[in-house]
C-alpha cells in the first residue's frame, strides 16, 4: 500500500505522538501524551499514513533564529520518527519534501534541526552550522586562575520560578548570540518538566539564580545523580556571570565530577582555569542549518565586509534555489539577485547552509573538497564577508 503523508487532524493528535515516541523505541505515557498535547500544533505536525495506521511523524516548530544582524523566520524540525516497521523505504524523504515545501509556503528562509545521526541529513540539504562542546571535569581541577566578578549573589529559586524566568532570560542572551534559537512558552514548559522517567536516576531539577541588584542575570539548571553534578542549561547574561555560576557549581560538596552539555566552543570558560587540560571537551555536530530560500536568506543577514560574490548553488532538494546568485554587500545592506555572470565559487546548499552563520570558513569547506573556488581570491573575501565575531551556538534543550 502506498503511504500518503499529510498534516494531521486534531482527533489524530494522540495517535501521531504515540508514533513519533515509537519511533524513538520507547511506549508513550498518559503524562506525555498531556504535556505534548500543550505543545501541539497540528497544522505543522506530519504524519505518514499507511491506510489509517501513523507510522512516521514529522514536526515543524514555528521558530526564529538569531542571523548576523537580526532575526530570521525559521522552522525547526523537531520529533521524526519512523515505526522500526517501515523503515528505509522512503518515508523521511517523502515527509521532508512535505515539510520543507510548508515551510516555502510560510516564508521562512531558514530550517534547522538537531540530528540523531550525522548521516541522515545533508541529502535534504542540512550542513552542520553549530557544533556545541561537553564537558566533564574532575571537581578537584576546577580552581580558576581568574575569579569571576559578577558583582551579585547566587539563590535557589523554586521550579515555578524557573519557569517563569528561563524563557525571559534566555530571549534576552539569544540577541547576542548567532544561532540560537527562539522556543516558545509552551516548549519551556516541556523542556523543564521534570517527570520521573527524565531523570535517569537522578535527582529532581535544582535551579539555581545569579541575581544581581534585584535582577536575576544568570540561571543554572541541574541534577545530581550520586557524585556527579550534570548541569542542563546554564546562562548568563555576560561572561562573569556565567563564571559565577561555574564557581558555584565547582563548589558544590560531596561531589567528585561535574558534567555539562551543549557549551559554545568558543566559551571563555576554559582559559580560567588554572589547569586548562583538566577540562575534558567532547564536540558534538548539532544545529543542522537549511537555507529554504538562499536569496532572502543571503539578503536578510549583515556581513562583516562589504564585497561582491558570484555564488553557484546546488539544490536537488529544494530546486528553486538551483541557480547562480550575485550577492552584493555595501552601505545600506545586501543585495542578491539571480545571476547569468560566471560563478567565483560553487557549493550545495548544504555547504552554505554550514558556512552561513560563520561557524565554518569557505576556504576550509574547500579544503575538504566540497567547495570550489572559480576565480582567485574568491573564498577569501567570502571568508571574510560571512565571518561572525563570536561561534555560533544554540543552548538547546
Ligand atoms: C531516521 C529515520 C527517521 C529515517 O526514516 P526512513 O523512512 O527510514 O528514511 P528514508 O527511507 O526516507 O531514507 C532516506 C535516505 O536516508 C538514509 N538514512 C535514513 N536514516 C538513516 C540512518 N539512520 N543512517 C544512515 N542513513 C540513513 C537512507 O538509507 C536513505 O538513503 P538513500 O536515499 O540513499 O537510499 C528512521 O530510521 C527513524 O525513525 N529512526 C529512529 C528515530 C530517529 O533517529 N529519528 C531522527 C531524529 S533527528
């Protein structure tokens, strides 16, 4: 039978999250049919039907990220599952054509998702634009060469409070960052829910504010599972704030390691430390970028320097973006139009999906012989346009 994918109706709601939570290997519980039912938004929830049975799910997140320069309309693409039954018959491929021609439709230039697996995406033209570092340390090594200055004081504050609290917070540092991504209530809600089956043998949540004057400028989200503090999400609205808050959790007693994820490779954190070595970095490829429309996103960020740059795109996927593209950067902005000039550099759209937000140069994307470089001295100066003054990052949840 063939399978037919559509956006689901309401009354298909339960049915879709029970197929998506199926498709992770797991069985969805009453408590998490609640909680994603506060989130659902059914016309940007996909399912693919075999006769009247769900057997793969797709989700898009009506979003915003942070661009060079300003925001970007974005849609994240969140929970695709496919049932172990139906698997690697083209499902994905038919759901993804579904999705990102939605998301044409809704004018959002960018998409963006966090893969399970490295490999399933680039051939839908997703390029890796953030990588986010781990950390682990052995609290003994943890002493700061340079101690923070953060002029406040740290606070528990309760479960409600922090609901309250990390969405403000985090609206206000995701302007300062590229990449980060805008989550909506509803996602917070979901993101600090706390149930049991969560917490993998550890604690509840235990959050922690910086507060300085009678503002909290900075928050700390983690568990302790026996003598390991795994901290989730740890902001602060500047580098001594955060640090404080490093100082907090590195002060923790009775425990032996602290361990945290996503943290940005470029965090000042690490040159603190009197012993840097201590702190063990795993990275890990995680905000994968997809230029929807490569013209209006090409128009709608800064640039680091002005410049002109003939830009050959391919796009199997999305062949409306097929083309050769003349971007032009001066005073009042960017302009980008379709293009019958001989390309200086040549790219799928995947490559510039991972090079748009700066988090990686043209010339190394060529080095690694995926981009090639028409007229001499091209991918310099578009190095140097596309260039961002901090790495892109996204705290995802
Ligand atoms: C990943 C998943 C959604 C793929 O669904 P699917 O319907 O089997 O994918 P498709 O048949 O459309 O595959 C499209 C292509 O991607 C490849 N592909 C898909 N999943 C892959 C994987 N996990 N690893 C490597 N390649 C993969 C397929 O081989 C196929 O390649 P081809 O076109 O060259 O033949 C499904 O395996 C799944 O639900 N996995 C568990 C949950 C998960 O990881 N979800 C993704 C969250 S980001």
């Amino acid at each position: 039978m063939s399978i037919v994918v559509r956006t689901i109706s309401d009354d298909e709601f339960d049915s879709a999250v029970r197929a998506s939570v199926l498709g992770f290997g797991d069985h969805a519980s009453d408590e998490l049919l609640r909680v994603a039912r506060s989130d659902a938004d059914v016309g940007r929830t996909f399912g693919a039907f075999d006769g009247r049975d769900i057997v793969g799910t797709t989700v898009t997140r009506t979003s915003a990220m942070t661009i060079p320069g300003g925001t970007a309309k974005l849609g994240f693409v969140d929970d695709v599952a496919v049932l172990p039954t139906h698997r690697r018959r083209g499902i994905l491929t038919q759901m993804m054509r579904a999705q990102l021609d939605q998301m044409r439709e809704c004018d959002e230039s960018l998409s963006a998702l966090s893969a399970s697996e490295s490999l399933i995406y680039e051939r839908f033209g997703f390029g890796i634009a953030t990588w986010y570092h781990r950390w682990k340390i052995d609290r003994r090594h943890t002493a700061m060469k340079i101690p923070p200055n953060g002029g406040g004081y740290v606070r528990f504050i309760s479960a409600d409070t922090a609901r309250e609290v990390w969405p403000k917070l985090h609206a206000k540092v995701r302007e300062t960052r590229v990449g980060m991504v805008h989550y909506s209530e509803n996602y917070w809600r979901a993101a600090l829910w706390d149930a049991e089956f969560q917490r993998d043998g550890a604690t509840e949540f235990f959050h922690v504010a910086y507060i300085r004057g009678d503002r909290i400028v900075g928050l700390c989200t983690y568990r302790r599972r026996e003598r390991t503090i795994l901290v989730f999400f740890l902001l602060g609205e500047d580098a001594e704030v955060e640090a404080e808050l490093w100082r907090y959790c590195f002060g923790i007693d009775l425990t032996l390691e602290i361990q945290t994820w996503p943290r940005p490779t470029d965090d000042p954190l690490p040159w603190r430390l009197e012993d840097p070595r201590r702190l063990e970095r795993s990275l890990i490829d995680h905000m994968w970028l997809r230029l929807v429309d490569v013209k209006e996103a090409l128009v709608s960020r800064s640039y680091a320097e002005a410049g002109g740059l003939t830009l050959r795109v391919h796009d199997e996927f999305c062949p409306w973006n097929d083309g050769t593209y003349l971007l032009e950067v001066g005073q009042g902005g960017a302009e980008c139009n379709r293009s019958q000039r001989e390309p200086q550099v040549e790219l799928g759209v995947s490559d510039l999906g991972a090079a748009y937000l700066g988090g990686v140069s043209f010339s190394n994307l060529a080095r690694a012989g995926r981009v090639k470089e028409h007229a001499p001295g091209a991918l310099a100066s578009a190095d140097r346009m596309f260039k961002t003054e901090r790495q892109p990052w996204a705290m995802e949840l």
